[in-house]
C-alpha cells in the first residue's frame, strides 16, 4: 500500500496559536486552566492535560480567584470578561483573530438593528463554543439558525443581518441565505421594503479545504478522516470526503481501524480536520503502513 497524509489537513492558525501560547504558559507555571476543550480532539487534550492544563466550565469559572485561565480560538463573549475582572484572573486569550473580528463585526450590526427594530441571525451551532461567544455580543438576543425548522424564530417582516460560525460550510450558509431571502419576499412586498444583508463570515482556512479534500478523495483508493467526535468542522469536511470517495472512514485514532478496509495495491489517503494534530495523523500513517503483510496475506 502507498500512504500519503494530506500536506493541507491539520490545525488552523487559530488553533496552533492557542496550543502554542498553552504549552508556552505551562513551561513557567505546573497548572493553567483552560475554559472548555481546547481543541475538539480528546488526545490532544489528554496530552496537554498530562502536561497541566485543567479544563473547566463556566460555572466553575465563577469560583475561581487569583489564577491564570486560558480562553481558546473559539472565543468568548463579554461576560468572561467581566468575571476575569471581579474575581482577579489573568486571561491568556487565545482567541482566534478572525473570530474576533466576527465579534466586533456582530456587535456593530446588532447596534445598528437595535436602532431598526432588526434582527441578528447566526448560521452556526447553538451552544457552540464560538457562537457563545458571538450571541454574547447581542444580548443573546440573536436568532441562531442550523436546521430549517430554525427559521420559524425569525420575523421575516423586520430588517434581518445574517453572519456564519466561522467554520460552517459554504455551501450551507448560501442554501440559508437563498431560504432567508425566499420567506423575506413572501413576507413583504418585495425585498427593497426590508433590508436583509448576508455577510459570508468563514473562515477561508476552513473553507478552501473543502475543494482541496474533493481532490484529496479522488486522488486516493481509501480515505481514512481522523478527527475528534466532537468537531463540528471535522463532521462536515469527513461528508466532503465521503460524498467523492465511498472508501471513506472517520476514525478517532488508529485503535478504530480496520484491516478489512484495505486492499494490497490500495493508495491510502489520510486526512484531518482543523482540530487534528499532524502527531495523530503520523501515528496512524504508522499503523497503516504496519499492517502491509497482513492486508496483503
């Protein structure tokens, strides 16, 4: 078998800058707190964990005092921040730059929807780390949309400003986008009666993977995704994979494959989302190569 890791596929910026301001942090100190996962990948936290990094919640984070606690690339609303101030924790915030350029684009809409009795709408994940931390800019007065059913909290007859989670698909922002703009017309008269803008906020660090993985998939025999369970990026970009190439496998690590999957002469194409360390994949590069004689026998 030949097997080949996609040179395109691991962490983001955004999630290698956290990493490395948390490993940085814990060379001088033996325990930094971290608000959530810092990555939705259970190995990579277990060996930063190993390392000293505690992850809580926020309702431990309120009990906290005199400590250093990390925010991840996701983001955090204006809450965290106030509760930094109160009970005198140091922030180390790892907060993605393009999330918080989202933040403080979300919070100028909602400003100005305020003034015209409109609303902000979330393409994204309710309950989602980022999207915590960008309803937290409205008030939690934004609208979150995922699913069709969703759309029935919008007032279609008041001005709407839509924005994207940063790493949700193209695909599906544009499809809401055509839905939002469908009902606003049935609504009203015709769409220059109430004001609707779609702002196309994703990351393209997230975004551009999607065509590269189409031709990763097409390229290779077998796929096999590596990506924590948990990562919503990691769901989506494993459907890219699977809709090109049937031979395509999400696996959490290498303990989850199976022989069965291979065939002798097969290219392997192994591949990650934006929350997958290149560690992980290289491990199970390893394992597939190890099992040569067995696939072949």
């Amino acid at each position: 078998m030949q097997v080949t890791i996609d040179k395109n596929s691991g962490y983001c910026f955004g999630v290698e800058f956290a990493i490395q301001m948390a490993e940085d942090e814990m060379q001088e100190a033996d325990r930094l707190y971290c608000l959530g996962d810092i990555v939705h990948n259970d190995m990579e936290v277990k060996r930063l964990s190993d390392k000293g990094l505690v992850v809580i919640d926020r309702e431990s984070l309120k009990d906290l005092r005199d400590c250093k606690v990390l925010i991840r690339a996701h983001g955090e609303p204006p809450e965290t921040y106030k509760l930094a101030i109160e009970n005198n924790i140091e922030l180390i915030d790892a907060s993605c730059p393009v999330v918080l350029k989202l933040q403080h684009r979300v919070k100028t809409a909602f400003d100005k929807m305020e003034k015209q009795d409109g609303q902000i709408v979330i393409y994204g994940k309710k309950g989602h780390a980022e999207v915590i931390g960008l309803t937290g800019q409205t008030l939690e007065k934004a609208v979150v949309v995922m699913e069709d059913e969703d759309l029935e909290k919008i007032d279609f007859s008041k001005p709407v400003t839509l924005f994207s989670q940063t790493t949700k698909s193209t695909k599906g922002f544009y499809a809401l986008k055509a839905k939002i703009e469908e009902r606003m017309a049935k609504a009203n008269q015709s769409l220059e009666e109430v004001e609707f803008t779609a702002n196309d906020s994703i990351c393209r660090q997230v975004s551009n993977r999607e065509p590269q993985l189409t031709r990763f998939a097409n390229e290779n025999d077998v796929i096999i995704f590596v990506s924590g369970k948990k990562s919503s990026n990691g769901k989506a970009l494993y459907q890219v994979c699977k809709a090109e190439n049937e031979r395509s496998y999400f696996v959490e690590n290498e303990s989850e494959i199976d022989t069965a999957w291979f065939e002798t002469n097969d290219k392997v194409g192994i591949c990650g989302a934006t929350s997958t360390p290149m560690w992980l994949m290289e491990q199970v590069m390893d394992y597939i190569n190890s099992l040569g004689e067995v696939v072949s026998q």
